[in-house]
C-alpha cells in the first residue's frame, strides 16, 4: 500500500509514482565519485523514497508552501532537476507548478551539506601517494 496524506480537507495525496532508475543510477555515479563512503543501495532506495515524500508534501502545502527538504533528500532533488524534462513533467503532472530550488545564499550551511570537503578530506589521499 502506497503511503498516503490526508489534507485538511481529507484528500488523499499518494506519494508520486514515476521511474526513478536514472536518480538511482545518478546518485550511486555521484556518491561513488565523491563520498569517502559511498551511499549503501538501502541508503540510495531510502533517500529516493525520502524525495518521493517531499514531492508530497509539497503537493500537500501548495504552491506558496515553504518544505525544506533534509540534507540527502536535497541532494536527490539536485539529480532530478537536472533530467530537465522528466522534472518539469512530473512537476506539471503531479504538483500542477513548477517547484523552483534556490540554493544557500553564499554558501552558508554548505559545511553541513559536505562536511568531508570542508575537512580537507575530498581528495582521495591515495591518488595523491607518490
């Protein structure tokens, strides 16, 4: 069974359905590249879910709805935005607007999003061994 919201109205809002094989696929290229531990396929599977509940929130708030989505779940909806169409499709068809993302101003919080990099541990320290 899908989960599912109720708006104060007692709408049900189903999480969205579309294929998410290229965010999977995206996030296991990225996470691999970049994580000084990659991303578990469990961890992936969850914060693709995650994402799914975010969307359906967002449909729940409405447009002029304010949902900031967690650290992980943020950076799922980077990959997606990115597959242009299928974004803008499924905003269209499931949320019925365009959800625009604006990123931090300046860069604050950016330590929380990546705080390896800011702890001088984004390059492998093994490529660097003479």
């Amino acid at each position: 069974m899908k989960d599912i919201l109720l708006s104060s109205a007692g709408t049900r809002i189903p999480l969205p359905e579309f294929d998410t094989h290229v965010l999977k696929r995206v996030l296991r290229l990225e996470s691999d590249m970049h994580d000084p531990c990659p991303l578990t396929d469990e961890e992936i599977d969850s914060d693709i879910v995650e994402y799914l509940g975010f969307l359906q929130q967002h449909k729940l708030a409405g447009e002029r709805g304010n949902v900031l989505p967690a650290v992980r779940v943020d950076r799922v909806w980077h990959i997606h935005i990115l597959q242009t169409a299928d974004y803008a499709k499924i905003c269209d068809e499931y949320l019925g607007y365009f959800l625009h993302h604006a990123s931090m101003i300046c860069g604050a919080g950016q330590d929380v999003v990546y705080p390896w990099h800011y702890r001088g541990e984004r390059d492998n320290v093994a490529i660097h061994a003479n």
